[in-house]
C-alpha cells in the first residue's frame, strides 16, 4: 500500500509540471536576443581589445567566455526541444549555436538522451567516455591495476578535470565522432558539417581580422566556456548529497529530486547559466524550458523540499570521484586514505 501511495504522488507530481512544459514564443524570443547580443558585443569589444593589448584580449575572454555558456544553455533546450513548438526552429537554432560552442548539434543531442535515461544508475553508466557524470564505485576503484587507478586519480583532478580537458573535449574531440555508433549515420555527417560551417567561420575572421588575432581572442573563451559548462554538468550529478543507485531500485523520479541538483545561485549567475541549476525540475521534465524553471519550482511545493547547494559547495564537489556503497555517498580519494587507515 505504502509503494503505490508513493507511485501515485510521484506521478502527481510529474503532471504537475506538464503546464510548464510549453515554450512561450515572446520569452524564446527575447531569450535569443538577451543571450546572442551581449556575447557578439562582447566578442567585438574583446577583437577590439586585442589590437591593443593581448592582456586586455585575454581578460575580456572570461565575461565573454561566460556569455558563450548561456548560449550552450539555449542549444540545450533546443536539443530537448523545449526552445520552440516547432522541432525545425529547434533544429535549427541549435545548429546556429554549435558553430559558436563548438559542441555539435545532433550528435550530442541524441547522445545526452542517452543521459537523461541512466543518470545516477550504477548499473547503467558509460562505458568510460564520460568522467563527468559517471564514477566509479570504491571497489570497482581498489580492483583496478596500479596503474589505472593512477589515471582515475589523475583525470578525476579538478585542475585537469576542470580546466585541462574541457578545452581538449571542445576544440579537438568533438571534432571527430569518435564515440558516436556507425549507425547513427546522420549525426557522425552533422559532425563533419558543424566542423566545416566553425572551419568557414573562423578562415573567414582570420583573413578579416588576423589570424593571431582570432587565436588570441578566441582559445581563452574556449577555456573558460568549457572550464564552466564542464562544472556545472558535472555538479549537476555529482555533489555531496546525491544519491546514486543499482537498477532494481533506480526510479526515474527519485533520481531525479535525489540525483540531481539545484545549484542555488545569485539573480545575475542564474541568469547567466540560463538557470540550469534547477536541474532536478530539469530531469523530472526536460521540456520546461530553462526561462520556466524556476516558474515551475515557485508553483509546485514538492520541489522546494529539495535542498539547494551553495556556490561555495557546488565549488568543493569538484573533488568528490567515487561512490561508496557501504556509506551510499560520494567521496574524495581523501576519504578514502583515511578510511583505509582508519581500518
């Protein structure tokens, strides 16, 4: 009595998020102009600023880095079809952003479907390719050899995690499908299409403006676009109160409040990560649109019982890189040492 009582108010609750799951057309519209217009401005004021000073170019790339993320934002709603009614309008602005972010449209939207049908599910993970929404378990960790768990160790760190391999993921990896199934005809093209239309783009800046010019300008906005479109993808899973759980006894719902998280942020960073930290209200519901999030939380009271992680917290998780089991919780490799001292 009590497992079906618990079935009917989680499927309560998902109806109750069915009204927020319809794009607004005037939002979806001044969404486009309040996220492409301040980045192209300030793309033009970092080209500017580097025939003055690479320092000056080099600065301006972080705000301006920041802006590109609010753009993925868009191309991810996009790929939910959440942005827009209409599937072609969605197709093709999400297109339109993967030559700016450099993440190919199709490809990866069919592949983080793949992401929204396994999170947080111990018996369903990635084969490996994806370190940041997957780990491994302690025991799986102690059975590797040495040294694979030195690699573990090494591509868990959050300088490389963080920092290293995002720009390599971005720039040079989504290059190439090299994940992608040869069946999936369609999206392996798309890869090679977004890379000619960026290939296009950026001769074409490079005999406009220079190409040491376009260089200066454009690697370090990859970097930080990258280095906190990787974190927050990673600490949407991976925090300190997630729960994570074989399959017998994963539930799409429970998964959902439990395993992902609401990064509580100020007014101007939610805007600027197009809310993405209501990311429970997300997985419950990947076609509310991001403008709708918090619309959607404010009205159903189940989903403010969800304790909100701090930017501080949200900072910290970085380090978390294994599940236990035994204690169902993330840890660092910290507390595995002193666990394994303490034993």
């Amino acid at each position: 009595m009590h497992r079906s009582s618990d079935e009917a108010s989680q499927r309560a609750l998902v109806r109750a998020l069915s009204p927020y799951a319809k794009p607004v057309l005037a939002r979806s519209l001044i969404q486009i102009i309040t996220s492409f217009g301040p980045f192209l401005a300030a793309c033009a004021l970092t080209y500017w600023a580097a025939s003055v000073s690479s320092w000056l170019a080099a600065a301006l790339a972080v705000p301006t880095g920041a802006l590109l993320v609010r753009i993925f934002i868009v191309q991810h709603d996009c790929g939910h079809g959440s942005f827009f009614a209409s599937r072609w309008a969605n197709d093709i602005l999400g297109m339109a952003c993967s030559v700016l972010t450099l993440v190919p449209y199709a490809n990866w939207r069919r592949q983080h479907a793949g992401h929204h049908g396994n999170w947080n599910n111990l018996d369903r993970r990635e084969s490996g390719a994806d370190i940041y929404s997957a780990c491994l378990t302690v025991a799986e960790y102690r059975a590797l050899p040495r040294r694979e768990r030195l690699v573990y160790r090494l591509t868990r760190h959050p300088a490389i995690a963080h920092l290293v391999l995002p720009t390599l993921v971005f720039t040079l990896l989504y290059r190439v499908p090299f994940d992608t199934p040869k069946a999936w005809r369609f999206e392996r093209w798309t890869v090679w299409a977004t890379d000619a239309a960026i290939i296009g783009l950026f001769v074409g800046m490079g005999l406009l403006l220079g190409f040491g010019r376009v260089a200066a300008v454009q690697l370090p906005m990859v970097v930080v676009a990258s280095s906190i479109g990787v974190w927050l993808f990673a600490l949407q899973h991976r925090f300190e109160t997630t729960q994570w759980a074989r399959q017998p006894e994963w539930n799409y719902v429970t998964a959902a409040l439990n395993g992902s998280s609401y990064l509580h942020l100020p007014k101007f960073l939610q805007w600027l990560t197009g809310s993405i930290g209501f990311h429970n209200i997300h997985h419950l519901n990947p076609r509310v649109p991001n403008y709708r999030l918090e619309e959607c939380r404010d009205a159903v009271s189940e989903l403010r019982a969800t304790p909100p992680i701090s930017l501080w917290s949200g900072l910290t998780s970085m380090w978390l890189a294994l599940w236990d089991e035994e204690r169902r919780k993330l840890i660092t490799f910290a507390d595995l040492r002193r666990s394994a001292r303490g034993a």
